[in-house]
C-alpha cells in the first residue's frame, strides 16, 4: 500500500478500489430476455449487425431525385413518379426526368442525387431547378450509419434505452445478458426503528437501508432485504450465514466500528476472511470488504452519509464488475469554489456540493453546508462530490477543485 497520507493503518482508497477488482469476479450465468426487458441488463455477449442501416440508399430531405448531369443541358425537368418511405418508385427513372421524393424513401434507380423542395419551382413543363446539385447531394448511403457484420455493442454493455432502439432498428427481438446479481442486506442496530414506528428515548429510524435498497435496484440488481436487526451476536450470525447461501453479495449497515456491540468483524473472521476494513477517506472510515464462503461482504458504516459514500463509491465498483459490466472511468471536472472549505490532511474527502454554472458559463460549485457524517440532508441537497485529495488542506473561495458530478444512482 503506497503511504502518502499522514493517516497510518488506513489502506488508500485507490489501494482498495484495487483490492475489490481483485477480490471479486463476474457472474457467468446467462439468460436470453425479449429486447422490451433488457432495460438495465449487461450484454453477454457481442452484438453484430444483421444488416446495413440505413439498408437502402434513401433521401435525407423532402425534395426530388434526378440524375445531376441530366440538368447540364435543361434547369426543367418533368415529373416521372414519386417515391414515398415505404413505398418506393418502381423501376428505372427515365432518363431527363425527376422523381418526387420524401425524407427516408428510395433513392429510385439511375438518380443520384436530391434537391430539396425549397429549391424548386413548379412549371407548366415541371420542375424547375434552382440549383444544380453534385451527385451525392442529400442521399444517405446504405450502411453509412451500422455496416452488416460490425459490432455494433460489446459485451459488458450496460443497455440503455437508446441502445434497446439501436437493436430494435436492426430487427433485433432477443439478447443474451447476465443474470442479476443478488445482493442480501440488512441493517444491524438496537437503537433503529422502521419509519411509522414511535421513537424511544435514544432511538432512531432505519435510512440507510432504504438508501441502499433502492440504489441497488436502480444498478439493475436484485435485492433480498433482511429487514433489521438487534444488537445480538447469535441474530447476526444467522443472517449472515442465511445471506451467504442466498446471495452473491451480502451488505450490512452498521456494526463494523469499534464498539462493544459490533460484531459483525468477529463473525466475519469465524465465517470467512477479512480483505480491509478501515481506509483513508471521510466521510466512511470503517468500510469492511470480505469474503464469506459462498459471497462477498461489504459492511457499510452506519452513519448514513458515510453509507451512502461508501455504497456509491466502493461497493458500486465492485458490484458492477460481478454484474459483467465494462464500467466507464467516473467523469470528474474542475470547477471554482464558491465556499471556503476546511480539511485536514490525510484523507481523501467527499465533501458534498452542488454544482452549477455562473453568468459566464464556468463551472462552480459551493458545499450543502455542514459536512457531518450523520447529516443526510446534505446529501438530499446536493449533486455532486467535491473531491479533495489526500494532501490536501482545504481550498479558498475561487481555487479549481475536483467535482465528480452524482451519477444515476443519486440522479
């Protein structure tokens, strides 16, 4: 583990985003699903064009075909037939002749190329041309968007609805993706209560879990709730060893820090093996990574902003590369504070912001206010992460900072 941060005992955060590619591997498992129900899936395989898109020569305007060299000797030139989408002119056009042609309809044999409409007049002797195109002019060429026989999507794309359009405009009515991942998940905690409920002196109300079911359905995953559970060592146990022959992957909220009643790193050790579990970011200090006999663990701290960070930032990464997904390096940009922002050196923080623009169009961001660990709304308000590096002491009002806009998952 590199040591450029003044936090000792703390594993980097590009040190454990390493250890989870490393610890964890894709599902194998397929399924052959309709093209409506792919929305979210991962390709299993690579798609390769049936045939050319467009799959014939066809207008880009609203016009009429002709053969450019046939206005060399006359501007005028009657109208032999039309060709409408779907209902193409048949046969040859007759040499010294026009078709009227629509947007997306054939190119009629011996034209080559289209004047559009507005570049017309009607006469008594047909259609007069203002002006001589070049061959070619406003056609779209067979196989100039998707050639047949190209791949047109890889596997490990995550499918979106454009892409189901993409598939759909080449007759594609199946595809093989992956399997869901299944990921088991319960909170750990005396003090929580589910909303509806009536707090106690002390207690609390269950968010996280709500946080973190819903991103991982909206990751396209499939999610098997455990509820919540007490503070007893022999209660959490069997829900770990119920989530470990039940799923893929099995997160917690709570219970991995320090205290006399979390105990969820002993069980881990009895019932399989610890990868890390403290690292140099803040929010989200006491994120444990493990194996289980049958899964992966992924205990999340049980604050719920450093939940939810360490949900999108390191347990996302992890579940992504299982589902079979060829994810996208995270977009970052650089925008100017528009806040003083305080941070001590030796942790990497994620400090929550919202992003925006100025009347001349640069990019600036400001923080949701009081960056506590505890304080979800700051994450309600927010869209975006200003990332500060490890070294970093804080930043004056108008410094360039690191700004990872939310992705889907908070979007």
């Amino acid at each position: 583990m590199s040591d450029c941060c003044s936090a000792p005992g703390l594993m980097l955060l590009d040190d454990a985003l390493n250890t989870l590619s490393a610890g964890v591997t894709p599902v194998k498992e397929t399924e052959t699903l309709p093209l409506a129900s792919c929305d979210g899936r991962v390709l299993a395989a690579n798609i390769i064009s049936p045939m050319n898109v467009p799959p014939h020569n066809n207008s880009a305007m609203d016009g009429y075909a002709l053969a450019a060299a046939d206005l060399e000797s006359s501007d005028t030139l009657p109208v032999a037939g039309q060709s409408f989408a779907g209902h193409p002119f048949e046969g040859t056009c007759p040499a010294g002749q026009c078709i009227r042609i629509m947007t997306g309809a054939a190119i009629p044999e011996s034209t080559d190329a289209v004047v559009m409409q507005e570049q017309t007049e009607k006469t008594e002797n047909g259609i007069r041309f203002l002006k001589t195109p070049k061959p070619g002019s406003n056609i779209r060429r067979a196989g100039e968007d998707i050639s047949e026989g190209c791949i047109v999507l890889t596997a490990g794309h995550k499918l979106r609805p454009q892409d189901l359009g993409l598939l759909a405009s080449l007759g594609i009515a199946e595809l093989k993706v992956f399997r869901r991942v299944r990921v088991a998940v319960f909170s750990t905690g005396d003090e929580l209560k589910l909303p509806g409920e009536t707090l106690g002196h002390g207690d609390i109300y269950d968010s996280n879990r709500i946080v973190v079911t819903t991103m991982l359905t909206r990751l396209g995953l499939e999610v098997i709730d455990l509820g919540k559970l007490p503070d007893e060592r022999d209660v959490i146990r069997e829900a770990l060893v119920r989530a470990d022959n039940e799923a893929d992957a099995v997160i917690t909220s709570g219970g991995v820090s320090v205290g006399d009643a979390d105990f969820i790193k002993d069980i881990l050790v009895e019932l399989g093996e610890t990868g890390f579990w403290k690292l140099a970011i803040k929010p989200g200090k006491p994120f444990a990574f493990g194996k289980l006999a049958n899964s992966v663990f992924f205990g999340l701290p049980g604050n719920p902003v450093s939940a939810t960070i360490t949900l999108n930032i390191l347990a996302v990464h992890a579940l992504r590369i299982m589902s079979g997904e060829v994810a996208a390096k995270t977009p970052s940009l650089k925008a100017a504070s528009g806040t003083r922002l305080k941070k001590g050196a030796g942790r990497r923080e994620f400090q929550r912001g919202i992003l925006s623009t100025d009347e001349q169009g640069h990019a600036t961001v400001v923080t949701t206010g009081s960056q506590g660990s505890g304080i979800l709304r700051s994450m309600s308000m927010a869209n975006c992460y200003i990332v500060l590096p490890e070294e970093n002491t804080g930043a004056e009002v108008g410094d360039l900072v690191s700004v990872v806009p939310f992705d889907s998952l908070l979007n």
